[in-house]
C-alpha cells in the first residue's frame, strides 16, 4: 500500500511536470500542451473511479442514485431553465417585480430551488448598471436554473479579476461597458446565488415566451455578455 502512494505521488508530481514542462512549451507554439491536459485528465479520471469504488464497496455511496444525480445536472437543467425565467420576467412586470424583491420565493413558486436550497438574488441589468456574478471562493452558481457552470467560471485568473478589474474581464468576453455605465460585481457563496436578468435587446416586440427565451444565453445570465439579436 505504503508503495502504491508512493508511485502514485511519483506518478502526479512527474504528470505535473510534463505538464508544466509542455505548457511552458504550447507558449513557444508547441502542439504537445494536449497530449499533457489529456494525461492529468486520464489521471484524474481514475483517481475518480477508484474513489467511487472504494466509498461503494463501503456502502456509502448507491451508484444508481450518484447515476441519477449525474443524468439530472447533465440532462434536465441547464440555461433553458434560467432563460424561460429571463423571458417570462421580461413580459410579465408583476413577476419581475417579484423576482427582484424576492428570487427565493419566486424560484420555490416554480419549483426551481433545487436540491441545495440556497438562497438566491436575481439582478437585473439596465442602461445604467451592468452586473457580474463570480465565486471567488470556488465555484458556487445557481446549478437550477443553470446548470453545470463553464469551465472559465471556476478558472482562478477569472475569480480573482472579476473582482479586481471587472471591466478588464468584460473586456476580454467582447464587452466594453461605457463610462456611465456602473458595473456592480457579486460574489456567490453557498449561501447566496445570484442570476441576472440581461437586457431585453430591442427588436424583440412581440416575441412570444419561447422565441424570447431562444435568445437568452447562459453567458448573459451570468453577466459575461449582453444579448444581440441574431443578424
Ligand atoms: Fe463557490
């Protein structure tokens, strides 16, 4: 046992430094960075099944019910949810209304709170406000109405300069945000998961609920981008 930890420490220390080794080399344009990413990833990949094997031969974990929970983030939410919430807050002033005075509330109407049962906030943007979501901590991202967060949200450069210089983030998603536009930056927890409303573009006049929420982007409910309209 004692030798398995010790070359399976060998083996990640040597994995990291290939892999440092070759991202140091994708900077100088080598193509190798892939073949490194893959070898952590196939790495990770069995650590994750020896993991699920040990806890199951344990009895502490069902695969059946770790399957459905996988099936349920993979499958049965995503940004549609969200983006009927989006379109339906943008045709109907009253649901708005009480989705920005109390999301939570709106959200467990719908049956919409998900398993964790966190709070959330919902915020919308204006003209004259922009809002950013981010985790600083980790991850944390309003999984019911979104479902599993893009691989950049939980990136470490993205939750430090969320932050430190949101606009310098927008920026680099393809958004420049004017002068006399605020930029208000939230940072979730596991207490508090926020979804933003986007703007509802202009040319959507007598859109129905569906085309609306066709339009409306995982992204922008995070507030990475706005919403254009299809050229
Ligand atoms: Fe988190």
């Amino acid at each position: 046992m004692a030798d398995d930890k010790v070359s399976r420490r060998d083996f990640i220390t040597k994995s990291s430094i290939a892999a440092s080794t070759t991202l140091a080399g994708a900077a100088a344009g080598s193509a190798d960075v892939h073949a490194a990413e893959e070898h952590l990833q196939s790495d990770y990949s069995v650590r994750t099944k020896a993991l699920v094997s040990v806890l199951t031969n344990k009895r502490l974990i069902n695969p059946a019910t770790m399957d459905a929970v996988v099936d349920y983030y993979e499958n049965k939410v995503g940004p549609h949810i969200g983006a009927r919430v989006v379109a339906k807050s943008w045709l109907d002033a009253d649901y708005r209304q009480r989705l920005l005075a109390d999301a939570r509330a709106v959200a467990r109407e719908d049956n919409l709170t998900g398993a964790q049962g966190t709070d959330l906030v919902a915020v919308e943007n204006t003209p004259h406000v922009h809002n950013l979501v981010v985790c600083t901590l980790c991850s944390c991202y309003p999984w019911p109405l979104l479902g599993l967060p893009p691989a950049w949200y939980k990136d470490t450069a993205y939750r430090a300069q969320a932050v430190i210089d949101p606009r310098g983030v927008l920026s680099k998603f393809g958004l420049e945000l004017g002068d006399d536009v605020e930029v208000r930056v939230w940072d979730s927890t596991a207490e508090i998961r926020y979804l933003v409303i986007p703007e509802r573009p202009a040319g959507t006049e007598g859109m129905s609920e569906t085309e609306l929420a066709s339009l409306v982007t995982r992204d922008s409910m995070i507030g990475a981008e706005k919403i254009e309209l299809p050229a």
